[in-house]
C-alpha cells in the first residue's frame, strides 16, 4: 500500500472524500495553538497558489482561509469587513491605480 504523508491542514470535508475514494487515512485534531499556526501557513500557501495561477477558485480559498483566520482569532468577517471599511474611508482603496514612485523632503 502506497503512502503519502501531508502534515499539513486541510478542509472539513476531505477525509470523507478520501474515504468515499476507497482510500484510508489518518487524521487528529489540531490545538488551538497549532491550528492558527497552520492556518498561518494555509495563507501564504493559498497566496502562493493564486499569485501563481491568477484563478478566481484560488482566490476563494484564499479567502476562506481568511475567513477561518479570523474566526480563529476571535473575529469574523464582518468585522474585518468593517475595519476593512474604515480605512478604505480613512485611506482609500486601489480603485485609482496609483503607483508611489518617489516622494520627496526638505
């Protein structure tokens, strides 16, 4: 039997996807701890994977790693919507295309 080791998180639902293949695996539930760590790590994979391909798909995993972020972090996406809000107000958005190039002091 071949074996592939992951260690790493995955979603809810994939080991009863695995199961429902014909394949086994093992799967332990994470500390509180680790699962931010590796919710962490998710990220920047999830990142990596739509900077890569540029996908719509990969951008929703992207921000349902966000969104479990938050959650895990004791926030929600409302909150972040809101905040996200707050400084757009504050600050601005991306709408305009700006590109600082220099800024200059006397």
């Amino acid at each position: 039997m071949k074996t592939i080791a992951y260690k790493k998180l995955f979603r809810d639902r994939i080991p009863e996807i695995i199961e429902e293949d014909g394949k086994h695996c093992v799967c332990s539930v994470l500390s509180e701890e680790d699962y931010v760590r590796l919710l962490d790590q998710k990220l920047d994979e999830e990142l990596k994977e739509y900077q890569e391909s540029k996908s719509m798909e990969e951008l929703a995993d992207l921000l349902e790693v966000i969104r479990a972020v938050a959650l895990a972090r004791g926030s929600s996406m409302e909150e972040v919507e809101q905040i996200r809000i707050k400084k757009a107000e504050k600050r601005g958005g991306f709408e305009k295309r700006i590109l600082l190039e220099t800024v200059m002091e006397d």
